[in-house]
C-alpha cells in the first residue's frame, strides 16, 4: 500500500492490486478500480469545497464532467464508509 497527500487532509491510498482511494478528513470519497471502473460516496462525494476540489483532480475530471458521469451512470454511487 501507497500513502500520497495531496494536501493536508487529503490523501490518495493506492493498493498493491492497483485500485487507488482518495480520502478527504478521514472519509473515503471515492474509489478507482485497475480497470477504470469508478465510485464515489454517496453521502461525502460534496462534502466541502476542498474535497470536490481535490476529488475532481483525483479523478481528473471537472465538476460537471463528475455530474454528467453520475447522471450517466459511468460513476457508480456507493456507501465507501461503511
């Protein structure tokens, strides 16, 4: 297991099997598996304007490309903190 920090409280975990978290004050945001599949949380996937800052260059995407993406379908919504 990988630890990046992005910032302060905000962290990017990747695992030896290559799936790759991003963590926002200690809640995991979102998920992104090896082959490109992606999952974000779906109580804190907004929870400030720092985590949807750092969660669009995690996924290194625009807030409405995640929002097209949600609608769509190609980002699942998920319990991560379970």
């Amino acid at each position: 297991m990988r630890v990046d920090r992005m910032a302060s409280n905000q962290l990017v975990i990747t695992q030896g099997d290559g799936d790759r978290f991003f963590r926002s004050y200690n809640k995991t945001i979102a998920k992104e598996r090896l082959d490109g599949e992606i999952e974000l949380d779906i109580k804190y996937y907004h929870y400030s304007k720092t985590t949807v800052k750092y969660r669009d260059k995690f996924l290194d995407m625009s807030s409405k490309e995640v929002d097209e993406a949600i609608k769509s379908g190609r980002i699942k919504m998920v319990d991560l903190n379970r």
